[in-house]
C-alpha cells in the first residue's frame, strides 16, 4: 500500500463514528441468553465470535454452550445503541445502568 494511501485510511479509522450500546448472543438450541455492553458495537461480534472458536472465552456457560451446540445456532442482536457521548465517565455509568436494565428485562446472563 502506498503510503499516501495508508495515512488516508488510518485518518479515517480514527475519525469514524464509534457507537456503544447493549447486545444480545442467543442460543437456539439451549434457549440460553446472555447480554452484554461495549463500547464499540462495530467490533463486538467478531471479537466474541473469535474467541469462542478458539475456545478461549473468559465467560465460561457461554464458552460451554457454543462447544456443545456450535457456533450455528447462535445469534447476535444489538438491542440498543447510545447516542454520542464524549465524556468516558458518563457512557460507562450510562452502559452499566442499561446492561443492568436488560439483564433484568430478558432474563439474561450477563457477560
């Protein structure tokens, strides 16, 4: 990659919109639910999807749940997103209050 090219890719990657929120991983097989939040929902998927085929996920029912069933019968659904917040402090306070919220709503495992 030429190295105009390379400078104009990373100023992008680094100006990008980065969305937090709470997501979903449904089990079909099991019924199983677990929930989680992060603060940038583009990379979450691929992150939890990664370490489960590798086996090496920190959460250890998940973990099982995939090894039993597969990663075929797993689902991944982002239920809310949050609106622009610059401040650190406050989408981590404002994350921790909805992932509480939802683990209670859907009877949910949280990660």
């Amino acid at each position: 990659m030429q190295r105009e090219t390379r400078k104009a890719v990373t100023a992008a990657y680094k100006e990008r919109t980065v969305t937090s929120g709470i997501y979903v991983v449904r089990c079909v097989t099991s019924d199983q639910v677990w929930v989680g939040s992060t603060p940038d929902l583009s990379k979450i998927q691929n992150q939890l999807w990664f370490t489960l085929r590798l086996g090496s996920h920190p959460h250890r029912s998940l973990q099982d749940a995939w090894t039993a069933h597969g990663g075929d019968t797993f689902s991944f659904e982002v239920i809310e997103e949050l609106k622009d917040e610059d401040n650190a402090y406050v989408r981590s306070a404002t994350l921790k209050e909805l992932l509480a919220k939802w683990t209670a709503e859907i009877k949910a495992v949280r990660l």
